[in-house]
C-alpha cells in the first residue's frame, strides 16, 4: 500500500495544503471516474453560464419585476399604452326599458354609481332581474354593515344614514346595541371564533411551569468543570454529564466476548496484523481517531456474531472502517479508495455486499460508547495537559491489538490509561476526587487494567506491527512513544 509522501505522521489539520495540491498533481485512483467539472476545471474549461442569457432554440424570457403579475400594475400597463395598442370601449345605449328596470330596483336610495354599473352590464332579459336582486341584496347588507360599525364605534359613518330608506335599518340596530354590550375587541374576532354579535368564550392556555434542575452537590476536592464551560456552546456544559452517563449505561449493549475459540479461521496475531493495517489507513487518508476506534469495534461486534473465512478477514476489516467514516466523517472516503488500499482483492461488488452484511448483523446500531471519548472528557474535567493527553491516547491506541481487551470497559479501559500514565509521568496524586467523581471509578477498580495496560508496555517493539509506535514518535505527538517505560509501577 502507498502512502502519501511528506504526511505520513503530520499533524491531519496543518497538511491540508499540501494534501490538496498532492492530489490535484497526482493521477485518479484506478476505477474512480473524474466529474466532468473537475475535467473541465484541470482543462480550463469555463462552465459558468450567464443567467440572463436564454437556452439555445428559446424565446428569452421577458422581464417583469419582482411582484410579477399579482398587483395592479397590469390595469396601470394597459390604461398606460401607446394609442395605437388600445380599442376604446363602445358606450351602450340604454333603451327606456332599461333604464325604468334599474329605477325600480334602486328606489328612492338608488345611486348614480349603481345605476351607471348596472348599465355597463350587457345582460338578457333573463340575467337582469337576477342582477338586480343581487344588487339589491348586497345594498341591504351594506347598511346592516354600517349600522353595526357605527353602534360599535360610537362615530358617524356616512351621510347616507340620514336618508330615508337608512332609517329602519339604525333603528333595527340600535335597539339590539342596547340589548348586548361589546367593546372594539369584537372587531378582531376570527372566522373560526364566531360572529362579532356573538363571541365565543376565549379559554386560557395553561402554562407549564419549567422547574429549575436541580443542582447536584459535588463532593469535597471536585472540581465543577461543567461550571465554568457553561458559557461555552460548544462544551454543551447543561448536557454533558447525562450525555456520558447514558454512554456508560449503553455499555452493555455492546459487550464483546472473546470469539477466536469460535472462529477456525482467524488467530490473534492476525487480528493484531489487520489492526495495526486499520491504523496505517486511518493515518493515510486522514481519518478522525473516533473512526478507527469505531472501525476496530464493528469488527469485533461482526467476528463476535458471525464465522467468517481466512480471506475475508481484510473485507470484514475494511467494510468495518468504511461504514465507521461513513458515521464519523464529514467527506469519507470513495468506495473506489478502499478497493485500491485492499490492493484489488475484492471489488464494488463485494464491499457492498459486506456491508449491508455487517449492519444487519449489529443491528445497525453505530452509536458505541468509545473509550477514546471517554478520555477526553476525563482529561478536560481534570485539566490534563497536552502532552499528558497525548501519552495517554497512545497508550490507549495500542490496546486496540489487544484482543485479551476486547471485553474490557471502554469507561474503565480509558481510565485505566490515564492512570496508568500519570504513574509514569509522575504526576501526584494518582487519581484525584475529580477523575473519581467524572469517571465513576476508584482507583482500586482499574488497577487490574492499568497492571495490563503497563505489561502491554514493557513488551519489546514488533517491527511488523509499529505503525502505532512510529506514528507518536514524531514531534507533531510530542514523540510520547519514546518516553522510557519503568518497570514497577507505584500502584
């Protein structure tokens, strides 16, 4: 497998750069196709398109404003025409017949606007008596309207009301103003709520009353570093603590249980062989720490549930790293870059297939409590350096070949470490009440883990299996891997 040339071991967020024009230099990955726009791009080819030009063999659009055709801008348009463009409108003659109909319907009150739109209609013989109704009907409606607002308001509404064929109607509405009392409000009632002569009954909403959390007391010596990240959004500090106690109480969903007895094809040096490949991948593309320590665990949650052969096993290994950048990743990788990596030992095909194999069988539940977030909450409560932060993770990192760990705690696994590297760093005391306290373990109860974790350590280095080892070696992780190791512990 290949690895990018100047990176390896950098840290992945200051070799953006240098990644991005290594890429843009070097040839596409055997079986990937190029987008037509990043062709176009290497070739100087221009893709941007006008948008006011039109599509070739269209009429172009025609401009408008904004409103489009929803306003009174159209009648202005047409009244605003050029001379030529506009018929006038022949005048209708009314006959006698007609204009005696329309006195008849309009009465004493009868306007010279109504009569003038009742002439503009060009109507049978049969149409206009029912025109006329309706205009007679929306006049009585009209005055029943300003009765009402004058009762409610107290104002004059118009002259008309003096005229007599306005007199039966006020009276008709002052003696029901008198019979029921209404305020300005009853102007402003819905539809949905009734007529404004007869309200509906407004009913209160209840209001919940939010109880303050209460605040738990925190034991002596323990430091509140929810507290003071509380103006801090991205600490999430009213949630970060139920968030991790609901990650340990999902612990036991994930329980692994040591599968090599059951699987006659797969033995623990080769499980140390495909994670220490895993963390060379990781390395070389770039990818977050949670995604490989994801990977790692999809791996054994599928070799824990289903017996697998020989030359499957770097599929399974794969497949399991390619689903974890799928949930970890922001831009994961291409299925392509998994089968070049696998050196052409299985195609598309069968890496999907793989797939879809491994989420059924976990029951495509990715959310796995990770002994890496683990840690870094332990550290930030208990204000660990860097440096500290970084021994730590290393040692952390090389219990992933570790299959006598496989059932471990991630909770308890990543105190353990902490624990163990403030043992040999030399940092007092120990385990503080606030490790104690955020951790949920006493120092008793890892000093088993810690005891392995440290044999783990006094091992002598593989020279096939130190990826791990030279990746902390470089001065972008403090070179933490070269710190010496003591061989008796102050446990």
């Amino acid at each position: 497998m290949t690895t990018r040339a100047g990176t390896r071991g950098l840290s992945a967020r200051s070799q953006n750069k240098m990644i991005m024009n290594e890429n843009l230099a070097r040839p596409p990955l055997p079986g990937r196709a190029t987008s037509s726009t990043t062709a176009g791009v290497l070739q100087g080819i221009s893709l941007k398109r006008k948008a006011e030009a039109a599509p070739d063999g269209t009429k172009a659009p025609k401009k408008r404003s904004a409103l489009g055709e929803i306003t009174n801008a159209i009648e202005k348009k047409l009244n605003d025409g050029k001379k030529g463009d506009t018929k006038k409108v022949p005048k209708l003659k009314h006959s006698r017949s007609t204009i005696s109909l329309i006195k008849a319907a309009g009465g004493k009150g009868s306007t010279i606007k109504e009569a003038v739109q009742l002439s503009s209609i060009k109507a049978t013989g049969e149409q206009l008596p029912q025109i006329i109704e309706v205009q007679a009907t929306q006049k009585k409606v009209g005055e029943e309207s300003e009765s009402r607002i004058k009762d409610l308001l107290g104002k004059d509404v118009s002259f008309c009301d003096s005229l007599p064929s306005s007199q039966s109607t006020l009276a008709a509405s002052s003696q029901e103003s008198k019979t029921s009392v209404m305020d300005d409000s009853a102007l402003y009632i819905t539809a949905s709520e009734g007529s404004p002569l007869q309200p509906a009954v407004v009913k209160k909403i209840p209001q919940i009353q939010e109880e303050e959390p209460v605040k738990e007391v925190l034991p002596e010596g323990v430091d509140d570093y929810d507290l003071e990240m509380k103006d801090d959004p991205t600490a999430v500090a009213n949630y970060a603590s139920d968030i991790f106690k609901y990650y340990q109480e999902r612990e036991k969903n994930f329980v692994i249980e040591k599968y090599i007895e059951r699987q006659p094809d797969v033995m623990k040096s080769m499980r140390r062989i495909l994670v220490n490949w895993m963390v060379e991948v990781q390395e070389s593309f770039e990818l977050n720490h949670e995604t490989l320590y994801l990977g790692v665990k999809i791996l054994d949650l599928y070799l824990t549930r289903i017996i697998i052969k020989r030359d499957t096993l770097q599929l399974v290994g794969s497949t399991a790293l390619f689903i974890a950048c799928k949930f970890d990743e922001r831009t994961p990788p291409y299925v392509d870059d998994f089968l070049y990596i696998c050196d052409g030992a299985y195609d598309r095909k069968e890496l999907l297939a793989m797939e879809i194999k491994i989420l059924k069988a976990i029951g495509f539940d990715l959310g796995v409590p990770l002994s890496y977030r683990f840690l870094r909450r332990y550290a930030r409560c208990a204000k660990v350096g860097m440096e500290d932060l970084t021994f730590t993770r290393y040692i952390l990192e090389l219990s992933l070949m570790e299959y006598n760990l496989i059932d471990a705690s991630d909770s308890a696994l990543a105190a353990a470490a902490l624990l163990l590297s403030r043992c040999i760093k030399g940092h007092l005391p120990l385990w503080s009440p606030t490790l104690e306290y955020y951790s949920g373990y006493k120092q008793e109860d890892i000093y088993d883990l810690a005891q392995y974790l440290h044999n783990m350590m006094c091992q002598p280095p593989n020279e096939d299996l130190s990826t791990i080892r030279n990746k902390y070696s470089h001065k972008v992780f403090y070179e933490v891997a070269k710190i010496p190791i003591p061989d008796k512990l102050p446990l």
